[in-house]
C-alpha cells in the first residue's frame, strides 16, 4: 500500500466523509451504504474509521465478509475507510466468510470461505482467488462426509494443505439430560487437514469421538444457536469449533470450542487429546488471574518443549452468560512443568465511547508484521488495531449495533491487485449541453491507480482529445473539465506511469429541460437529496 503525502491524506479523508454523506440504502441506520455514480448497482458497508494514529498503523488492507447487509460479500478497504473490491458478485450469490491474505505455491492469494449459511454454521467449500482475482483452486471437505464449515478455512504446510471444519448431524442418546420421548440428535464437530492438490484427507478428528458431550456448558435451548436436540435441523451444538491451528513444531492441533470454552492440543498421529485449558474444572493447568469464556480463534505464536504461547480472541459472552464486561485477545503462556496458564501481555480491548465492546459471537485476534494486534468483533461490526502493549491506533465501524450486519473475523494484510476480467467504470455528466463534464471514475478491485487520465470527443469518428488528469482518491474519483465532449473515456495510470487499462467510451448524461432545474452541476440529485442536503450542511 502506498503511503500518501498529507494533502492527499486529508483530501481522501474529506472525500470519504463527503461519499458517506451520499449514502442511501438497505438501512441506513443499522447498516449504513456507500453510493457510487460509476458504479451504482454496489452496495457495500459504508466504513466509517474512529481512530487512525498513522505514525503506529501497520500498512495494509482491511478483508471483511459481511452478512445480514444490503449486499453481503468479501470486502476489501483501505485504512482510510475507502472501499478497495466489493466481492459480492465476482464471488458468487452466496455468503463469504473469512477473506484473507494467504500463501499459495509461493504467491500471495486471497483465501476465504464460500457457501450457504445456516444457523450457526455453514455448508460449502474453500476458495482461493489470485491478485487478478480469479479462483484458481476450490477446497472441499474429503471422502465420504458433508461439506465444510464456515470456521476454518487456513492453509498449513506452506500452502500444500488446508485446515477445515465440519458440522455433522448424528443421532445419540440425550436421555442424560432429560430427552426421553424421542430419538435426541446432536452436532458433531469434526476437522479434516485437507491436501490441497488431490483433495485427499490427511488427517481427521471428531469431537464427539474423544470428548464426552455432557461437559458441555451450553445445553440443549439455552442459547440462540444451541439446538433443541430434537431432530437433525435441530440438533445439540454441544461442542462447536471455529479455530484450527497446525504446531509447526510438532504437527500436533490447537482447536478452539466455544461451548465448551476450551483450547484442545490434539496429537496428530492418533487424535488423543494431549492438554486442555479451560478456566472451568476441566483444564490441565490452572489459570493464574485470569479466565476466558465462548473463546474464538485460537492461534499458536511461539512454542519449544516447556512452553507454549498461543493468541486467542476471549468473547467472555455467548449473550447469554458472560465472565467479564468486555471482550478482549489474550496471550496466554502455558508452562508445561508448572501445570499454569499465564497472561503474557495485556488484554488487547476496545470501548466504543463508554461502552467496552463485548462480542456475543464470532471474532478473531490477528498479528500483524509490525507487531500489531488487528482484531475483529464479530457479531459487534467492528475492528481494531492495538500496539503490543494495548493502545489503540486505528478503530472503525460499518455499523451502530451489534447483532445486525456481521463479519465472522476481520483482518488486515498487504494486498496488489489488478483485476484481469474487469476495468474502469465511468458515468460522465453535464447540466446542460455546452456546461461544465463531471467525472466519476471507479475500478473494482485495483490497488495500483495512482492516477486518472480522461479523454473526450464529439464525434465517434474523431479522435479523443485529452481533457486532463487528476490523481486516484478513495474508490471513485470525481474530476471536472469546463470543456464539453459529448464522449468520453477514462484511462487508468498506474505508480510507474504506465497505462493500465482504459473504461469503456461513455455519452455524456445530459438532462432534460424539466429535469436540469432540480439538478446541480456536478450530478442530479436522487429522491434522498433532501436528506443529502442536510448532511452536507452538516459537515
């Protein structure tokens, strides 16, 4: 990502506000959109950043996957808060979840889950797209089972395997706890370590296999996505895991199990279960001052014979029940000889004014080059970014309320693209037919503009003319020429000074007589420029 000089920065920044401004759609309330002349049909999440300590960010990209929006999807922003690649209909009619910069046969690609949603989990496969964005591989669940899970879709063994859940419905015996009148069924959580090139099955674990399901914490309709045990569409999510991560140094699993807020070791040759820590009474060591709760994403960071560090996003809610008033990562060190769990830095957390965020789903803790912590809040539409040692340095929201527009996790990475199936979109305007040429250019998807150039011409049959250049702002570029052209096109420079690409040749929109009078003359305002007005005078 390149850095800007300051007078770009704050002309981005102004352009960012001013483009929120124009927001119309789905609610704009709860899950407030952005508005693009050029591209009008997308919808994506308006990004609105809180905080931005520029000096301490680490550089890079934000991947969110929304869903329950106006226009679910993989989304890609800059740290600015502009929009950068809204996913939702190169990706498929489907939900994304998870996108994220991984490495693939020595490149950098983007990975994430793809599929249908149900409730609390997923069915469908994993995706991997390039820096065109084309899907060059698709990874499924393998042998005879159902398809992945939305949790865990991580690349190990330097991108040759990839790490999946599964959801598997099976019928057992819930007369323990009460289901006596029928058959009980419940959720068996499973993991598979996939290889990538044949799709054969590497290694697989199922929870109920080695775990009893009655040291579950959440029982049969005791939360929004327990399950009444009762048939298969309903069956008891006793375990539910949604992390996976591989020992580099001994090839053995770290899982994560909200409802039974527990982080399993998992040895790799026969599935026994090596360690667990939990702050409840089934832990092999004890957790000195302090606990965690319906945990998310757990990670290993370092380890050797005696120890070992891992990261894990503490939910401390499933909002039902909670351990502490806010959510928080951890870094905790486990002391093998010692048989304790320590911190080993700060609670990584964030309050939104007073109020600490507390995320009752979903969320991620992620580490980033420089050191940072990126973390996302899940069922809370937010992220942030904190120095080792805790502070905030950049915050931001697409949304007021938790619980309506969502993204499973959130992370931040470097990202070069340039998409190879699509270019520049341009809408040009004029008041009337001898008045002042609005531009508005976009590029779905491309990280290296550094520039515009724009071209026009009266006649189809001449040749263009160059108007003039204007350097990339935000997602849409806006560009005025006091020479009118009836056509015209927009031809996208990149860093180095080269063409990258041209738009396609456009007329310019021209009202009608009746309609010129409500216009203005940069672009005619739509049924909410009332509402627009008032935001404007705002700012």
């Amino acid at each position: 990502m390149h850095a800007p000089d300051w007078f770009s920065l704050l002309a981005i920044l102004l352009f960012t506000i001013v483009n929120r401004a124009f927001a119309k759609g789905f609610d704009n309330t709860s899950t407030p959109t952005s508005f693009f002349y050029s591209r009008p049909e997308i919808q994506p999440p308006a990004l609105e950043v809180e905080r931005h300590n520029l000096d301490k960010v680490e550089p890079g990209y934000v991947f969110i996957a929304t869903y329950q929006g106006a226009q679910d999807g993989p989304y890609i922003y800059d740290k600015l808060g502009n929009l950068v690649w809204a996913g939702h209909a190169e990706i498929g009619p489907y939900n994304a979840h998870n996108p994220h910069v991984c490495q693939y046969k020595g490149k950098t690609h983007l990975c994430m889950f793809q599929g249908i949603q149900y409730h609390g989990y997923a069915r469908g496969q994993g995706v991997i797209l390039n820096t065109n964005y084309e899907i060059v591989k698709t990874v499924q669940s393998g042998g005879d089972i159902i398809a992945m899970d939305q949790h865990e879709f991580r690349l190990a063994e330097g991108g040759e395997t990839a790490l999946i859940t599964i959801y598997q419905q099976a019928p057992y015996d819930l007369s323990k706890i009460g289901i006596t009148t029928a058959q009980g069924w419940l959720q068996d959580s499973l993991f598979q370590e996939i290889n990538i090139t044949d799709g054969s099955v590497i290694f697989e674990w199922s929870a109920l296999a080695n775990v009893d399901p009655f040291s579950s914490y959440v029982y049969p309709k005791t939360s929004d996505i327990a399950g009444d045990g009762l048939g298969p569409q309903t069956a008891w999510d006793w375990f539910h895991i949604n992390s996976i991560d591989k020992s580099e140094l001994t090839g053995n699993y770290l899982i994560s199990a909200r409802h039974i807020s527990s982080i399993l070791y998992v040895n790799a040759t026969d599935g026994s279960i090596i360690w667990r820590l939990e702050s409840g009474g089934g832990s092999n060591f004890t957790c000195v001052d302090f606990n965690f709760t319906f945990q998310h994403d757990a990670q290993i960071r370092s380890e050797n014979d005696t120890h070992m560090e891992i990261s894990v996003y503490d939910n401390a809610s499933n909002n039902y029940n909670f351990s502490a008033e806010s959510s928080a990562g951890l870094f905790i060190t486990v002391d093998y000889q010692a048989k304790k769990a320590k911190l080993s830095g700060p609670r990584i957390m964030y309050s939104e004014g007073e109020k600490p965020l507390r995320s009752a789903s979903q969320g991620n803790m992620q580490i980033l080059e420089n050191g940072n912590v990126f973390q996302g809040y899940g069922s809370w539409p937010a992220m942030t970014e904190h120095t080792r040692d805790g502070e905030a340095v950049w915050a931001a929201n697409f949304g007021p309320h938790q619980g309506k527009i969502m993204s499973y996790r959130s992370t931040s990475g470097q990202w070069h693209a340039i998409p190879s199936k699509t270019k520049p979109y341009l809408w040009t305007y004029a008041k009337s037919s001898d008045s002042m040429i609005a531009f508005y250019v976009s590029w779905n998807g491309c990280t290296e503009v550094e520039s515009w150039a724009f071209y026009g011409s009266n006649d189809l049959n001449d040749s263009f003319h160059r108007i003039g250049s204007t350097r990339k702002f935000g997602f849409e570029t806006h560009y005025t020429s006091d020479t009118h052209f009836v056509y015209t096109f927009a031809e996208a420079i990149g860093m180095d000074g080269s063409s990258l690409r041209n738009s396609s040749v456009q007329q310019t929109f021209v009202p009608s007589a009746q309609l010129a009078a409500a216009c203005k003359d940069d672009h005619c305002p739509g049924l909410a420029a009332e509402k627009e007005e008032k935001q404007k005078k705002l700012l």
